[in-house]
C-alpha cells in the first residue's frame, strides 16, 4: 500500500486537509472509485500564458534574442486580448517549436526554477487556488493539463499542489538540447486521450470527475468528465457551453499563494517545526486509523468535518 507523503513543513489547515483527503481515499478505496479534477493552466489557473510569461527570464539567460523576446511579449498580448483558436494555437507551436531549438534543457529548467515564484505566483487565480484546495479536501486528485512544455508546467504544477501533470514533452537530442521537435503535443482530443488513459491507469470514475478549461479547443477534454466546467470561456467555448449548460465560471483575482495560503510557502527549517509536523502527521494517521474501524458512512461524515477545519 502507498501511503500520501509526510508534511514536509509547517503543518497548516491546507496541508491537514490535504492529507486527511489522502487518508480518507484509501479508507474509502474499495467501496467508492476515485475521482479526479483535471485543470487547464493558461488563463484558467493562472491569468497569462505559462511558456509565453518566461520569455524575459530566456531573453535574460541568453536563450532568445531581444526581438524574439518582443514577439513573444506580442503574442502574450494577443492571447490575453482574445485567445486563441485551433489555428493560432498551431502556429504558436510552430513558432516557440523552432525557437527553442537548440536550448539546453537543464538550462531552461534552471532559468524555471529560480523565476518561479516571482513570475507565476503573482498571476494565480485566487478562484483557482480555492477549487484546488476543495478538490484535495473532498479526496479527489488534481490533475494539470497544459499545451506548455513540461519543464515550465511541471515546477508549477508542484508549486500549486497538483498530484499530476500532462504537459507538451519535446524530443531531447544526445546533446542535453531540445531538437525543435515535439514528442507529444497536449492539445485538443490528444488531452482528452491523457485523461481517459489516466482514468485507467488510476481507476479514476470519469462520470464523477471534473474539469476545467477555458478554450474551445479543450472541448473533449471537458466533455469527457461528468461535471465540466467553463472558466473565463472564449466566444466559442461560452456558446458550447451555454448549448450544452455546462456551468460557466469567473475568475478574476490573482493573489499569491504565499498571501493567500499559509501551505504554498517555503517550508521553514528549525528542528521544533519538523517535529511539529511529525506529530501533527502521526495525529492524523491515529484519526484514520480509528475512522477506518468505522462504516463507509462514518467515514465520510468525518472527513466532512475536518474539511471545516
């Protein structure tokens, strides 16, 4: 049996329900299958384009020139302003395909990780962080499902919380650097086939999961889960979902995590900390312990209850 990982920091009201939903998963395993809640990333969890909002930090490391870095930024602008369809999109692959070419990969993924922080969480939906937080409470998976490439979306994935990520992978030549050439392309009904394989793979019950997304070019992703949702939908997306009264969302204020909750921060390094932690893991453990001698129905009343914690 593999049981959910240990607080790693300061234990918080995130980070107990977080593990009291992991816990409450695998009392509940064998008589209810699992869920999960599949996200979009651009200008559904975050406000901008994850690739295009890395493109000053690239321009900075030396990986692109100073006009690529002004296309990039114009693209960006483009993006905000009205989204993108199915041939934007295509032409964006192609664009940032052949501009990365030749980059060293542990350089990009180095130039991520020290701009992380500064650049994407400033620009996460409040909104967004909150549904995340229900998800983990209510004992679901969080899944992202981005067009990006993973080596930007994977950090932030792990910076959010996600249990998982689908990403855009690019071939890697012998060299360490990217070839121009993509291995896997998420996007359209290939998002769609992600999910469905993972709902095998996790045994994840598709007609009782979620998903959201704001393009209409993610339609199959949304239309393969029971409960999707629009965020911030385009024109198209709005009219499919009014058509088929998919519920609409807004999201609409950005925050940082840090500000927002205490479970995003770095977690602190004195000794009396750490050991808080593990008691405050080993409390949780007893609870489940006890709660799994009890009835399914038991069970589901309490993790209902530390979700108001």
């Amino acid at each position: 049996m593999v049981y959910p990982r240990a607080f790693s920091g300061k234990p918080t009201r995130h980070s107990v329900r977080r593990m009291v939903g992991a816990y409450a998963r695998l009392v509940e395993k064998r008589s209810l299958p699992r869920t999960a809640a599949f996200f979009d990333l651009d200008k559904t969890v975050i406000a901008k384009s994850s690739t295009l909002t890395f493109s000053k930090s690239f321009y900075q490391g030396g990986l692109i020139s100073r006009r690529a870095a002004l296309r990039t930024a114009y693209i960006q602008f483009v993006f905000l302003a009205g989204g993108a369809d199915h041939d934007q999109m295509e032409r964006m692959r192609e664009y940032l395909s052949a501009l990365c070419k030749g980059w060293n990969v542990q350089q990009v993924k180095e130039i991520v990780a020290e701009t992380l922080h500064d650049l994407i969480d400033p620009i996460i939906y409040d909104e967004a962080a909150s549904l995340i937080e229900e998800h983990h409470t209510a004992g679901r998976d969080v899944v992202i499902v981005s067009t990006s490439g993973a080596e930007v979306v994977e950090p932030i994935g792990e910076l959010l919380g996600a249990d998982r990520v689908v990403a855009t992978r690019m071939v890697v030549g012998e060299d360490g650097c990217f070839t121009g050439e993509v291995e896997y392309y998420a996007y359209g009904p290939t998002k769609a086939e992600a999910i469905k394989e993972l709902a095998v793979s996790e045994g994840y019950d598709l007609s009782r999961c979620y998903a959201y997304s704001d393009s209409a070019t993610d339609v199959p992703m949304l239309e393969s889960v029971g409960h999707p949702y629009a965020v911030n939908p385009g024109r198209a997306l709005r009219r499919e979902a009014l058509a088929r009264e998919w519920p609409v969302l807004t999201f609409n204020r950005p925050v940082r995590l840090k500000q927002r909750l205490p479970a995003f921060s770095m977690p602190p390094r004195p000794a009396l900390v750490a050991a808080a932690a593990v008691g405050a893991a080993a409390a949780t453990a007893g609870l489940v312990w006890y709660v799994s001698r009890r009835p399914g129905r038991r069970a589901r009343r309490a993790q209902e209850s530390f979700a108001r914690i």
